[in-house]
C-alpha cells in the first residue's frame, strides 16, 4: 500500500495529469490522453480554454474576493445572464452542486412554509437520483449505498419511481416541491423525456406545488441545449447549476423564478465565498464563450455524431443493451460491470466514467471535434475488444 495521508474516500485511478489543453490530457510522464470525461462534466469547455484562462488571470491579478457583505458587480452581471437565458429572473450563487441543491431545499421549504404554513416541507426525489453527498442532499439521494451508516438523515424526502401516477398519488398535504434530474447522470445516464417532464410541470401546477430542476451535470450545455428543461420546453420553478458553470473554478447557481425567491430575504441564506469575483470572471466567460464559439449547435452535432457511432457499436456487439442520454451526455449501458472496461480505456489513453454498476459514461468537451470522437471510438472500440476476450 502507497502511504498517503489522504482519506481512503476515492478509489482513484493510478494516474495523475499535469497539464491539460482542449480534448487532451497529460499525465506527469508526459503520456497523452483523450479526455471524455470533462473532468466530470465541468471542464465544458475543454481543458485551459484561452478566454477563461484569461479571464481568471486577469480577475486574479485584480480582485479574488470580499464577501457577500458588499456589491459584488460581476455578480449582477452573471445573474443578469443567467436570467435572460434560463427565463429564471433571479440566482443565489454557491460553490458547488450539493450546495446548490441545499439552497434549492432551503428556499422551496421556505418559500412553501411562508406561503401555507409550517407543515408543508417534503420534497419528493425519484428512484436512481443523486442530488450530492452534504447530509441533506444525500437524503434527497435515492440511493443506499451513499447513506449507510450516516444515520439519522433529514427527514422530508420520499423517493417515488418515475411514473407520473405513482408522484401524483405520493403527492399530500405536507408535500411542497418534486426534484428531479432532466437526465439522470450518476444514477446511469437516464434521461426523463420531453412528455413526463412537461406532465410533471402539469402536475406540480395542478398541485400547487414547486417543480426543482437539479442540472448541475445536465446544465452548460451538455445535452446541447444550455439547460437541458430547454429541450423539453418546461421551466422549473428552481434551477440549480453547478459543474460547467465555472470549467474547473468552483461555483454553483440556484436560479428561480422571482415570487418564490422573495421567500429569501436578507440573513435567510448566505455563503462566505458563493459569487465571489474569481468565480464570478470564470462563469462569465464560460457564458460568454458557448454564445461566441457557438458551442451549443456544436454540441447538438457532435452529440448525433457520438450517438450514431455508439449505435453501430451496440449493433455489432451483444454485450451492449442500450445507448442512452442527450446530446454529449451519452451512456452505453452493458450487461456486466464496465469497472474493468473504464480501467482498459485509461490504459489505451482514453479517459471514460462508469454511472452506476453497469453504464459507461461518455462526457466529451463541447468543443470535441469529430476527429477527436473518431479517436475515442476507436480507442474505445479496442478497449472493449480486449476486456471482453
Ligand atoms: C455532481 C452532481 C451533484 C453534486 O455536485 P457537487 O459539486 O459534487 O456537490 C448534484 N447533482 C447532480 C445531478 C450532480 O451530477
């Protein structure tokens, strides 16, 4: 065993990069690697992306931070974008997408409370969920194997399946909002679809009830829409952001729509470092660059390119069960673990993530070009050949 006075929380991968540039990676030998991982789906706009570079370096030479106490200008501006592109008139900026997700629970309970009183407080999440690993959201989490031995959890969360009769039917008095992911990214690439959102959105009305959007990993564009509800045509009453938004530089949104985030007044909710100015330059031109370079058309193609080679893949062997996903965020769902498979593909030079036991999870830049997907398939087609044999 390698001493390390790390925790044992990660099971890491026996590689470490030192310097990256767009679609590559290098480790610290110097060996070169495809990275369709984005680093989780946050580096959205490839790796050392000149305008953020940039842009942070300009940002760090002048001012990092000086807390929520005073105006932060480069906040308006990104919440004033935001706002025009998400049809979500307000943001309350955070560091990360758990946090984000703390502040989505926080203000649609409170929000609920003021509105009918002190019993309305339960969200409903749904089965194969992640929501983050902060004691609430991991409650929110529909998964098991992330709660063990973290007992008690906070209570107000029910975990229903995704069947609209059955949220309609869990749906009573005390509950105040349903939280969804558009696309299911950890729990195995998952997408919701366009009609049982849009009958959500119509339940949630009916009801009388919040409608949350987690798109921390669906939002930047990574299904080729900015925010994947776009897609379905259905705004949420919340939305929370987090990975993409800074490319590598922590910072997490939650945006909603403007009588509900009156819920929220002065010394409701706060965070030291959420929207500080190096934060605030990196979403700024993460923002800026997708509108510039016209990433989300690029996304859109490159997703049907990567889409349509998965298929030819998944036709030729009967180790795959399904392609699934949206625009560059596509699972290739198979029927054993991909644990050695992920491990192959780092040996061939090709960086890839499991979601879930079974789901290989391919999460290009935006800025990938069909050379580079040429490559990965390859890679990965090889990868495949030789854990199976
Ligand atoms: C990654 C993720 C989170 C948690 O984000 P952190 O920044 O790790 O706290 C929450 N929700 C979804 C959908 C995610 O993919």
């Amino acid at each position: 065993m390698k001493m390390t006075s790390l925790m044992n929380n990660y099971a890491r991968l026996p590689v470490a990069f030192a310097k990256g540039a767009g679609c590559k990676l290098w480790d610290v030998e110097g060996r070169e690697y495809l990275d369709f991982t984005s680093g989780i789906a946050v580096t959205n706009l490839g790796h050392a992306h000149p305008k953020v570079t940039a842009a942070l370096q300009e940002q760090a030479g002048t001012l990092l931070h000086t807390s929520n106490l005073y105006e932060i200008p480069l906040q308006e501006q990104v919440a004033g974008k935001l706002a025009e592109l998400s049809g979500l008139s307000k943001a309350f900026f955070c560091n990360s997408g758990a946090e984000a997700n703390e502040a989505a629970i926080k203000l649609a309970r409170r929000y609920s409370q003021l509105k009918h009183g002190a019993h309305k407080y339960e969200i409903l999440t749904l089965h194969d969920s992640f929501h983050g690993r902060t004691l609430a959201t991991v409650s929110a989490t529909c998964k098991p194997k992330y709660q063990e031995g973290f007992a008690p959890l906070m209570p107000g969360f029910q975990y229903v399946e995704k069947d609209l009769d059955k949220i309609e039917a869990a749906i009573g008095e005390s509950t105040c909002a349903v939280l969804v992911e558009p696309v299911q990214g950890e729990g195995g690439v998952l997408p919701l679809g366009a009609e049982f959102l849009q009958g959500l959105r119509e339940l949630c009305d009916a009801k009388g009830i919040l409608l949350l959007f987690d798109e921390v990993q669906t939002g930047i564009g990574r299904t080729g829409h900015l925010f994947a509800c776009q897609a379905a045509g259905v705004l949420p009453d919340i939305m929370t952001l987090a990975k993409g938004l800074g490319n590598g530089v922590p910072v997490g949104a939650m945006l909603a729509r403007e009588e509900v985030a009156a819920a929220f007044a002065p010394g409701t909710h706060g965070s030291t470092f959420g929207g500080n100015p190096l934060a605030m330059a990196a979403a700024l031109a993460v923002l800026t660059a997708i509108e510039e370079e016209g990433l989300l058309a690029h996304a859109v193609q490159m997703g049907e390119e990567l889409r349509a080679r998965l298929q030819q893949l998944a036709a030729t062997d009967p180790a795959i069960v399904e392609v699934r996903g949206q625009g560059l965020l596509q699972g290739l769902v198979f029927d054993r673990p991909v644990g050695p498979l992920v491990s192959k593909c780092l040996e061939k030079g090709l960086l890839v993530l499991s979601a879930g036991e079974t789901t290989l999870r391919l999460l290009p830049p935006l800025i990938v070009t069909s050379a580079d997907l040429h490559l990965g398939m390859t890679l990965l087609e090889a990868a495949i050949k030789e854990t199976s044999a």
